[in-house]
C-alpha cells in the first residue's frame, strides 16, 4: 500500500499508466486468455466504437498493452463459453467483465423506468410496451437474432432513421431484458437473453443496491486511474456528480481512498489503495483515440500536458493533426501523434501525418517507426507507408527508406 500525501507530475504519469498495466511485462511468447484477463483487470472496460479506420476501437487497447495478439482470442472472450465479457453502457457502449453485470443492474432498473436513456427512446418505452415485448418474445424465440432478420422491418437509414424494431431491441439492450450474444463480420449485434449468454454464476448473484453497486463501480475506476480526481472516477462509467461524490467520500472515509496533493491541480485528488509506482517505465504503445489513457481529454492535459481532440467530425480543410490520430507514449510522455489508415488493399499501414510533441526525445522517431512496423504485422499489413505531413513525417519517411 502506497501512502503519500503529495506526488510529483512525474510520479503522477507513472502511476496512472501502471493502473493501466504499463508497468506490467509484454507476454514473451503467444498471448492467451490469462494475459487479456490481467490487462482487463487493469482497465476495467473495452469502450466499442464502430470506426474502423486501423482496427475496432475495442481490439487497440489489448494491443498497447499486450503487444501483438490473435484478436479471434477477443472475440471468443465476449461470444464463446466461458464467457469473460459482456456488453452494456458504460462508459458509452463497452465490453466488460461479466462480474461487473450486477452492478450495472440498477442502471438498467433506471432504463426501464425510461431514465438515464434518450428522450425518445424513454417515450417509445412508454408507449409501445405491447410492441417491445413482442420483439422480446421474438428474441426468446428465435435468438440469438439481429435487427436486420426481423422481417417487414426496414429503417430509413442512420442513427435517427432506426427501426420501429430497432428502438424496441436498443430499449431492451437497455433495461437489461436482453444482450449482445455475439457480432456478426459487419459488426452487426445478434441479441438473446441474458439468461442464455452470461454464466450461470453471475445471472444467479443476488442484485447490489444501487449506493453499494455504485460505490463499487467508484472503486474500480479508481482502482484503474490509480490516481484520480472525483469528476476522473465519474466519467469511467458515467454516474451523476451527485452519486459519485457521496461514493467517493465514503471510499475515503473506509481508507479506499487518500486525498493527496498534486501541483497545478485545480480539483482534489485522491490516490487508490493499490497504486504502485514504478521507478521508470521502459514502454512505448500508440494508444486508441478511446484508451481509458487519454479518452478523458481534461485529465490526458492535466497528467501529460497533452491536448488531444479528435478530429473525425471536424471538416478535413480544419484539421489540425488528421482524422484518426494516435497518440504514442514512450516512457512516461507522450512524445508524438499519428494520423494512421489501414489501407487493406494495398497491404499498407498509412502514416497520414505524424506530429512531434513539444520536448520528445531524440529517438522518438526509431521508436515510433518500430512500433508502426508491429501494428502493421499485426493488422496483417505488409509495410508502413509515410505520407510526408507534420514536422515528424521527413524523418519516418528517411527512417523507412534506410538499408536494413
């Protein structure tokens, strides 16, 4: 047990990354289900995203941590018996340890009772209940099934163009009376009932109250942050600033928790029982525009001094770094930032642009280059390919261009 009344910007980087399984070592050999177990004891969640721009947002995390890996192994850990993960809103849609579920089902109490989900999905709970409980007959019937096999059900396309049946399955997906049996190749969910996809040990653990189960879900995402202020522990699964705050004195009051001092912290900071901090980190990784290390924009500035948007939504002529842009970590800093495409057919990994942070080491770019060459192997892409953008391109493209 660590104890310390302040801490320094540097033990602070080192901390939070050891939370995040930085300090762990990378599987010399295959990674199995044991590794991907430890890295998600470490972050807690996968948060899901349909971009598919280098690999589904879910995968990238394991890979930072992990090093290269069947991702297959993944897919059977949320889809296949033993089941490890399931799926459900927490911070937004993600994969989770099937233990968690029970914590969650006040959540889903709430869904039921139309709150905490989108306005128009709480109407359409209220007024088509005989409509979501045939759809829920139908799930029970024929699962696992997917929206697109209803028959006569045709939605007019997009987010806002969802189905009748498609409103139905998304408020049952919320209120718990079903879940994501496993994925098709497209992505699409094939939906059942919970009762047939997660393990009978946890369908059978009696349900928290909602005080008990949100101070646990508190606790674990400061088990994940190591250090942390409350509005960091609130955004790991989303709970109300009112609930998180009573959680998080209660687990200072039990000794979960210390308050510390950090320099240029504006909000209290408060340091799990289990934090380590490791003398020196020896890692590099890119990190997922959604890695539980950098999705909180606020907290990636404070700990990094790294200010990261990103740039999907923003026009291309108002871009700054790129599209989809990662950012890599070596050490304790973030040194650089990649724009990245996985050109499938061509078989190359695309540096769109790469960007020097302010202070980055001398070798940054052989050790960004290294990195790219084993994300590549991984994604099953021949060879990384430098567009020439950003004050970091000129020297990736000479390092790439350089006898072996």
């Amino acid at each position: 047990m660590m104890r310390r009344e302040r801490l320094t910007p540097g033990e602070v980087r080192r901390i939070a990354l050891a939370a995040q399984g930085f300090a762990d070592r990378t599987p010399a050999g295959d990674v199995t289900r044991r590794h991907v177990r430890r890295a998600l004891d470490r972050t807690a969640l996968l948060q899901i995203d349909s971009v598919n721009v280098v690999a589904r947002a879910h995968l990238m995390p394991l890979f930072s941590r992990l090093g290269p890996y069947a991702t297959d192994l993944l897919d059977r850990a949320a889809a296949r018996k033993p089941r490890m993960l399931f799926e459900y809103w927490a911070h937004e849609a993600s994969l989770l340890p099937v233990e968690t579920q029970p914590l969650l089902r006040w959540r889903m109490a709430r869904a039921e009772r139309g709150e905490g989900i989108y306005k128009q999905l709480a109407r359409f709970g209220r007024e088509r209940r005989d409509f979501i409980n045939r759809v829920h007959d139908e799930v029970a019937a024929r699962g696992p099934i997917a929206a697109s096999d209803f028959e006569g059900e045709k939605g007019s396309g997009g987010w806002w163009g969802w189905s009748t049946t498609k409103h139905a399955l998304e408020w049952l997906f919320w209120s718990g009376r079903i879940t994501t049996h496993s994925r098709r190749p497209s992505f699409e969910r094939l939906y059942d009932l919970p009762e047939r996809v997660l393990p009978e040990a946890v369908v059978n653990t009696s349900t928290p109250d909602e005080v008990d189960a949100q101070r646990r879900l508190i606790a674990i995402a400061a088990r994940s942050l190591g250090v942390a202020t409350e509005a960091d522990m609130r955004d790991y699964f989303r709970l109300s600033p009112v609930a998180s705050k009573a959680r998080v004195a209660e687990l200072v009051e039990e000794g979960e928790l210390t308050q510390v001092e950090i320099r240029n912290w504006r909000q209290p900071a408060y340091l799990h029982r289990d934090a380590q901090l490791p003398r020196k980190l020896n890692r590099a990784a890119l990190l997922a525009p959604f890695d539980p290390v950098v999705w909180e924009r606020q907290r990636a500035e404070r700990i990094f001094g790294f200010r990261y948007r990103i740039e999907i939504y923003t026009p291309a002529h108002k871009r700054v770094h790129g599209y989809y842009v990662l950012p890599f970590l070596l050490g304790d800093r973030i040194v650089a930032r990649v724009d990245l495409k996985a050109d499938r057919g061509r078989k190359r990994l695309m540096v769109q642009a790469a960007h020097l942070e302010p202070g980055a080491p001398d070798h940054t770019g052989a050790a960004l280059l290294r990195e790219l060459e084993i994300m590549a192997g991984w994604l099953g892409l021949e060879r990384v390919e430098v567009a020439g953008r950003g004050n970091l391109s000129r020297a990736l493209l000479d390092l790439t261009r350089a006898p072996a």
